[in-house]
C-alpha cells in the first residue's frame, strides 16, 4: 500500500527534482563564461538566451599582431588628441599606419 | 579632496571586472568633469579607454586634479568586499598615498571602509583621434560574447566582414571551420536585441581572438557592444556605461601586407 502510495506521488517528486536549486539558478554547465554572464545584470532574457555552451578557449596571441601603440601619437598632455603616428613620424588625421612592429613584447 | 559616490555601486565592480584581466595596475586620472583612465595590457597590444563623467556620480568632488595609480587586482578584491546593492564612495585626500573604498549597505545599517596604497605609475599616455569608421556595428553584447568564445574554439583569430547586409564572423583551424553571420535587424522588438550597421565601406579585417574575448569581460556593463572598423586602423569595441561614459578598448587588426 505504502509502495503504490508512492507511485502515485512519482510525478511530482520528478519534479521536485528537476527544480534543484542549483539547477533553475541557470548555471547549468556552461563553465566560466556562463557563470560570469549569469552575473552579469544583463537582462534575464539576454542571460538565458547567451549563456552556456563552450567555455572561451584561451588562444596565443597571433606572429601577426602589431602592438597598439605603433598606432597612436604619444601624448604629453590631454587635448593633443587628435592625429594618427604615420610610419614616417608624420601624423594626420586620415589612416597613416606604422607597419613596423609593435614596440611593445607581444605575449 | 577627491570624492565621488556611486548610489548603483555594482557598476564599479563590472568595470573592474572588465579591465583587471587585461591590466595589473593602472593610473586613475580625476579631474572637476570625471573620471577617466588609460592604459595598454602588459603586451602594449590592446589598450583600454574608460571614461566616467562627473554628473554620473551622485555626488562628484575634485578640487584640484590628480593621478591615482592603482593596482587593480587590489582594487578588484577590495571591490568584492563590497555588496551588489551597496553605495560606494571612492575618496582621497591631496597629496596622500592612499585611497579610500566606502561601501554603505542601502539601509545604512553596515558601513565598511578600506584603505588601498597608491602606486607611482609612469605611464605613457596615447593620443586617440576621432576618426570617422567605414563601418560601426551595433549588436547585442552577450551575443557579441558569445560569438568571441564559440571562434574560440575554431582558431586564433577572427575574420570580420561588414556589408550593408550583416555581418559575419569567420573562424578557421586545425579542427575546421566556423562561420556566423548576424543580419541587419534594426527593427527588433527589444532595442537591446538589434544589429545595426552603418556603413560607408565594406571592410573584412582580421583579429585576435586573444584579446577579444578579454574584451568581453565587459559585457555585463551594457546590453549592447559597439564594433568600430575602418581598413587598417585598431578596432573599436565600446560599452556604454551607463549614462555616465563609456569603456572602450583598442586592437590593431592584421594588417594587408602581413596577408601570408
């Protein structure tokens, strides 16, 4: 008696079960990624919709990549704001791009 | 006397959260319009750009400029110490070496203090100009996140193509290949669902996924990402914070002649 009891209250203990809490907190397996957006304060929806799946796969820094300050004019004070470093030391305000490498280490 | 009051203070922590990864200690430069700070990552590959408006604040006091060098793995944890609901007050008084986090429950009933050293920081300080881009894209910050640790996967870098169509992110690599392709939808329901793209130029540009997926540490400040390209000049990734300012970081795509 006691056992069909039992069986009859099966559905909602599956139930019950499924709503762990560590589970309807939408963590749900995602790795980092998932959990940092789950924190994030984007809206709900947006959290569900991204969330989960691969974590980011950290890659090398590509042979390719220039350092970003072969793309910019050193300034010494604010307000020089407002040309780009030609490779020629020229400046401008259309692109003009240093090709030389990045003078900075690239990790 | 600098002190500047935060009511939304989990703000600051996001911030922080999406630049302590990418730099270790950085210069705070406060003046009577605001906040900003600038630094490249230790690689001087990327640099990040923040800047926070005085009138953002709740209250907002600096009587003379200055120069605030943190360590931002310090500041990180103090930040942490701090509820997501608390009220934060930021102060220093001139000339002192240290800097002060307060953290107020919103009832008032917890009132905590703590006190980070300052660094001497000898930075170097890059002239952004204002340049007109052939294409700005304006897409869903999560999505933009999502996209960056999915290519992961695949490769090391990304291959962006902007058309008045859409855009699509490319990805290729030992395991294969992987493509997304997000049309224009300036139309969507929700604003903060929206691809929108002007554009004067089609550009496809290459960049590192590295650095990318550092820069989705940002994510949970804004909604929506802005993608700023023009051929051979950094890219642009920017998240508004608020209604205060903005965070915006730099990366240099690869360029035509390194095409192998």
């Amino acid at each position: 008696m006691v056992r069909t009891k039992a069986n009859g209250c099966a559905a909602s203990r599956k139930v019950v079960a499924a709503s762990a809490p560590r589970k309807s907190l939408g963590g749900g397996g995602g790795g980092g990624a998932a959990s940092s957006s789950s924190s994030s304060g984007v809206s709900s929806s947006g959290k569900n919709k991204y969330a989960g799946c691969n974590p980011v796969c950290m890659r090398p820094t590509p042979e390719w990549q220039k350092g970003i300050g072969s793309f910019f004019t050193k300034s010494q004070a604010e307000g020089k704001e407002n040309s780009w470093q030609g490779a020629d030391g020229s400046s401008g305000k259309t692109k003009a791009i240093d090709k030389a490498g990045p003078s900075g280490s690239i990790s | 006397m600098f002190e500047a009051r935060l009511v939304q203070g989990a703000l600051w922590k996001k911030v922080i959260d999406a630049i302590k990864d990418l730099l270790t200690e950085a210069k705070w430069d406060c003046n009577s319009t605001g906040i900003t700070l600038q630094a490249m990552d230790s690689s001087h590959v990327s640099l990040v750009s923040l800047n926070l408006r005085a009138e953002g604040f709740d209250t907002f006091r600096c009587d003379r400029n200055l120069s605030m060098g943190i360590n931002l793995s310090s500041m990180s944890k103090i930040l942490k110490c701090a509820g997501n609901d608390d009220v934060i007050t930021i102060k220093t008084a001139d000339d002192a070496d240290t800097v002060t986090f307060v953290f107020e429950s919103q009832n008032n009933e917890k009132v905590s203090d703590y006190e980070i050293r300052l660094l001497d920081l000898d930075t170097e300080h890059l002239g952004i100009p204002e340049t007109e881009y052939s294409c700005v894209v304006k897409l869903p910050a999560g999505e933009f996140q999502r996209i960056c640790r999915d290519l992961s996967q695949i490769g090391e870098s990304v291959v962006i193509t902007c058309t008045k169509e859409g855009v699509q992110f490319s990805a290729s690599g030992d395991l294969g290949t992987g493509n997304i392709k997000l049309a224009q939808n300036a139309s969507a329901d929700k604003e903060e669902e929206a691809v929108v793209i002007e554009m004067n130029q089609a550009v496809t540009l290459t960049f590192a996924l590295r650095y990318l997926n550092f820069f989705t540490k940002a994510t949970p400040i804004s909604n929506q990402v802005t993608l700023s390209m023009s051929q051979d000049v950094p890219l642009v990734v920017e998240y508004k914070v608020a209604d205060m300012g903005y965070l915006r970081y730099y990366l240099a795509p690869k360029m035509e002649d390194q095409d192998d």
